[in-house]
C-alpha cells in the first residue's frame, strides 16, 4: 500500500509531519504482530501521560474535538474542529514536538539577563540614542520588577507575569516617588512586546510572552498643554535672536527635538518650499521619514537663516563651531516661559502639543495631521480631538439625502 506519492506533496511535507502520518498507517495496519501487540499498552500509557483528546457537542448538532496536554507545568488546550482523526493526528504531532523541545519554546534557551545585555548591544548600534535610552530604562523597569527572578529563562515568561508587572508600575513608585500612570504602562508593555519580538527574529522564542497582555483603560490622561496665540506672541517677543529662529520652527512645523537637533541643510529644500526629516548616518528619525510643508513665514524664516548661515554651518541651527546645537533648550523654555508668566510650561514637547492643537482648532482633519506630526498610530492623534468638535459636526452634517 502507497502512503503518498512524490507528485502529490511529499517532498514538501515535513519530517514530523511523515512520522505522524507514518506511524498512524502502522498502528492502522498491523497491529497483530507480536512487536505491536507488546507495545500497545506503552503506547496508551505514553499517551495518557502525555496528553488526550476530547470533545464537546454542539448546540446545533455535531461536536467540536480538542488536545489536552501538560508541558512544564502548564495545562494547555487547543481547539481543533470537527474531526476527530484530525485531533488524533494533531496531538501525535504535539507528542513529538514535545519530543524535541519544539514545542513554543526555542531549542537554544537562555536567560533573560543575557538576552537584554544582547539587545541592548543591538539597539545601541540599530536604534536612535533617544530610543536606545528609551529601550534601556524600560527594560531596567521590569528588572526591578523582577527582582531575584531576573535570571530565569526565556522559556520561562509568560503573559500571567506581564500582568503582573502592570499591577507592579501602577502601585510601586520607582522614579521621583510616584507611581507610573496608565499610558505609561501601556507604552512600556508595548515595547516590551517589540523587544521580546527580536527573540523570536533570533531564533531564541517561538512566541511573544506578552502575547494577549491587554492595555489598561486610560482614566488618568490629562489633555495635552498648548499655548493660545497670545502666549506665543509673548514666548516669541521675550526669547531673545538666539531663540527665536528655534521656538518659531517648533511651534509652526511640529517638530520633535530630537528632529530640529539633527536638521541639516541638506534637508531644506527652499526652492520646493519643503523640509524632510529623514535618515542618516549619525541619526534616524523616531517613527520614519515625512515631510513638512513650509508655510509662508516659515519660508522666510529659513530663507533668511540659509543667507545668513556660515560657510562650515553643516546643521540649520548649529552649536559652536558649526556643529550640532548643545545648548539646553528645555532650561531656556522654562526661563522664558516663566518672564511670560505661564509657569506650567516646562517641556519643549508644549511647542509640538500647540503645533497640531491650532491645525485641528483651525479645521484640519486628524489624518492630516497625523501626517504632520509624523504619528505612526492615529491614536496618538486623537488626543487632540476634544478641540474639534464644530468641525466633527460639520463633517457629519454633509451626509444627507438632499442632491
């Protein structure tokens, strides 16, 4: 009897998959040989020890089979369908996935202590000083979070733990004597889950742990400080020539610091009237490249700073001698803010925040401005809503019946 031909699949099956099937036409066959018939009770009595199949019926007729196993302590139950040879078939598999360590759990496993010194020398070379230091403080985080467990194995996370370190950041202050709020901790399991990601890439997991960790319910945000038309003509006058060129290019572009820090001339296109914030050797942008429309007077702005800027001048606003701006801006902000008589003002992120608020209070619609700010999830756009509403109401006014 031919189990399979070459031209139906063979060769594409894989070797557990032609032992399964191998095996199943074995026992299906032959089972009167002495060799089988003095196996037979091992085999029930691996397969009691290792897993079983069962099934529930349907309320509308029919029955749905699962696989029931235990691996390292944990019960595991996965649904199958319909088929009961197929559930059979399905749980052989697992038995020799289980064999061979296969199972959800990556052949070379190591502790978690080396695999962060390992990512850690990853992101320092593949990821902007910004996002390394991000990356770093996060990881640290869940480092005191664990406590004596930090040298477990990687096989040895599971969602249960990230739980509980949501329930550890909401409670435990460990920064400054506060606790984290509800953003915080969703951002940080966020990228927790984009570290463990790279586990998988390198071969170390099969699957994310923080696989199912839900976001907490946001309760606790405050919406986004920006400064009214009035505040930013008094910034703007007291901020002296130093500043100006700066404060003005944050408020009318949006930009991130981090972003205005690196902008060279090279990514100035005056005649095209655009700015790209792009990539490059010493630094890349935090969610990707985009460009920014110059408005008018921003136009005039960089006209003027281009007429003006030194021959050696490689950034737009540059430090000493040419080179990138050192200076603390967010010191000088506070300063200034402060003369204005607006104390609450003590981030260079305010200017961004007051960008994106007068697009969205002037009309603009949130894609557009998720595209403006270089926003890689709309939600994060959405924060700026709230200052929209006549607009949202003229938008659903135009959905009517009349020609």
């Amino acid at each position: 009897m031919r189990l399979w031909t070459v031209e139906s699949g063979f060769e594409s099956l894989s070797p557990s998959f032609i032992f399964v099937i191998f095996s199943n036409f074995l026992l299906d066959n032959d089972l009167n040989t002495p060799y089988f018939t003095e196996n037979q009770k091992c085999q029930k009595s691996a397969k009691q020890k290792m897993g079983r199949i069962y099934y529930r019926d349907k309320k509308k007729g029919g029955r749905t089979w699962f696989t029931d196993y235990t691996y390292q302590g944990r019960r595991i139950r996965k649904k199958i369908g319909p088929s009961k040879r197929l559930a059979e078939l399905a749980l052989k598999d697992i038995e020799i996935k289980i064999a061979k360590q296969e199972l959800g759990f990556a052949p070379s496993d190591i502790t978690l202590e080396k695999f962060f010194k390992e990512f850690d020398n990853f992101s320092r070379v593949n990821h902007a000083p910004e996002s390394h230091r991000r990356y770093r403080n996060i990881i640290n985080n869940f480092k005191m979070f664990l406590g004596d467990r930090r040298n477990i194995k990687l096989s040895q996370l599971n969602p249960r733990l990230f739980e509980e370190y949501k329930i550890f950041r909401r409670e435990k202050p460990l920064h400054k004597k506060i606790v984290a709020k509800t953003n915080t901790v969703n951002m940080e399991v966020k990228t927790l889950r984009t570290i463990f990601n790279y586990a998988i890439k390198w071969e170390y997991l099969k699957e994310n742990p923080t696989k199912g960790v839900n976001r907490l319910k946001v309760t606790d945000a405050k919406k986004p400080r920006f400064l009214t038309k009035e505040e930013i003509r008094c910034l703007l006058e007291s901020c002296g020539d130093e500043l100006y060129p700066i404060f003005y290019t944050f408020i009318f572009t949006g930009m991130r610091l981090g972003e205005l820090l690196n902008l060279t001339w090279d990514d100035v296109k005056i005649d095209k009237r655009r700015i790209y914030i792009q990539k490059k050797d010493f630094w890349q942008p935090k969610t990707g490249e985009r460009i920014i429309p110059m408005s008018d007077d921003v136009y005039s702005l960089f006209e003027k700073l281009y007429q003006e800027r030194k021959p050696e001048a490689k950034f737009v606003f540059p430090g000493k001698n040419g080179r990138r701006l050192t200076i603390r801006l967010r010191e000088r902000l506070i300063v200034v803010a402060r003369r204005c008589g607006f104390d609450d003002v003590t981030k260079i992120h305010t200017l961004r925040h007051t960008f994106a608020s007068h697009l969205v209070m002037s009309g603009v619609d949130l894609p557009t401005v998720q595209k403006l700010m270089g926003h890689a999830d709309i939600q994060t756009t959405m924060i700026y809503a709230h200052l929209a509403p006549d607009h949202l109401a003229d938008a659903v006014n135009k959905l009517t019946l009349d020609d």
